[in-house]
C-alpha cells in the first residue's frame, strides 16, 4: 500500500506553489506504475485524487487491500534549521531527536483519530498485549526493509539525510501486524530538495530505487 501523505484541506508542507500533497501524489502513482512493471507486485494507493484521507482510514484501507508493506510517501519541511536528502522514518515511542518528533506532531495534527488494530470489544490490557506481540514479530521485518531501502537509495548515488534512519511515533505507522515505513523523500524547505522533487527524471531514479528495495525485501 502506497500512502501519499496529505490531501484535500491538507495540503502539507507549501512553498509558493508547490504543495507536499500534491508532489506526493505524483510521485505515488509513477511509483505504483514502476511497481506494477517491475512485476510481481500488487499496489494499492490510500487516495488516488487531492482529497483529505484520515490517518486511520489509511491504515484500514491497507489492511482491507491485505497489505504485506505500507510505504507512507513525504517531503516536509523544517521550520527550524537544515535537512538534505531522504529519510526512512519507522515507528518509536520516543522520537530520534526534536526535529523528528516535530515532523511527527505536524503530520498528526490535522488528524486526532490515531491509527491502529481494530481491537473494538477487546479489553484495554489484552490489547495492549496482543499489539505488543504483533509488532514483535513484524519489527525485524521493517527493520530488514529499512536497510533494503537505504542500501538502494544509495546504491543509486541518490542523496540521503545524513541520519538516513529515524524514529518517531507517527501515527500512520501504528498497524502493528503490517510492515510500515513513512519515506520524506526530501525536505520542501531545502532548495535543492525542492529542486529534485520538481524533476521528473530525480523522480524516476528514485522510484526505480524503491522498486529494487521493495523486490529485494520481497524475495
């Protein structure tokens, strides 16, 4: 399942034209299209048009398309300081850093449904226990695809964040029986991010190289 982030009355990170929710649904449906190419894969995206679709309505359409991965597609921007490159994002309690937690909080904050199991009926404490035991069978799979992603990413001479890897409790992450990663591909405040995202031919090289990640984990 493919999540271009964003949509509709939330339109992500802007910079004069350019939106995060609209260059995200872009890239999406080339990725998708690589995808199905490639062979082997089936895709699904969690919006097709610029309409607003709610954190925990993304993680129920992957769940009813039965997905094996969720790849949330982002390219945020920081307010304070400087970010370059692509970032692989999994789920944690506590954030890598400030500026993990914020992007984190940003992403959430137009949405206060959360995400997560539908456990309607299922006691508080069996929950909890059933969700931990989830995530402990699906973190060494997202963890595997992590470095599958950033192998390629850099593989393809694609530039990455200089901490590729990070930690935050985004709520679209929360399935705790699929494999999910949030992908900023760049970072909307960076002019050569901006740059890259804009250029159909940065685009294609990047979606090739996700494609080699997702068929690598894959098999």
């Amino acid at each position: 399942m493919l999540d271009p982030g964003h949509g509709g009355v939330d339109p992500g990170a802007v910079q004069g034209d350019l939106t995060e929710a609209a260059l995200m649904l872009t890239f999406a449906r080339e990725l998708a299209e690589a995808l199905r190419r490639a062979g082997g894969f089936e895709v699904a995206l969690t919006r097709e048009t610029d309409s607003f679709v709610a954190l925990e309505t993304r993680i129920r359409l992957a769940r009813e398309f039965r997905a094996e991965v969720f790849v949330s597609l982002h390219a945020d921007a920081l307010e304070d300081g400087e970010a370059h490159g692509a970032t692989i994002y999994t789920l944690a309690d506590e954030a890598s850093d400030a500026a993990s937690a914020a992007l984190a909080e940003r992403h959430d904050r137009a949405d206060l449904l959360g995400g997560g199991a539908d456990l309607t009926g299922v006691g508080d404490e069996l929950a909890l226990v059933l969700m931990d035991l989830a995530r402990t069978e699906t973190r060494p799979r997202t963890e595997r695809l992590v470095q599958s992603l950033i192998g390629a990413i850099r593989g393809a001479g694609l530039r990455m964040h200089r901490r590729p890897w990070q930690q935050a409790a985004f709520s679209v992450l929360k399935a705790p029986d699929i494999p999910s990663v949030l992908i900023e591909l760049g970072f909307m405040s960076s002019p050569r991010d901006r740059a890259r995202l804009i250029d159909p031919e940065w685009r294609a090289q990047m979606a090739a190289a996700l494609v080699a990640a997702l068929a690598r984990w894959r098999d």
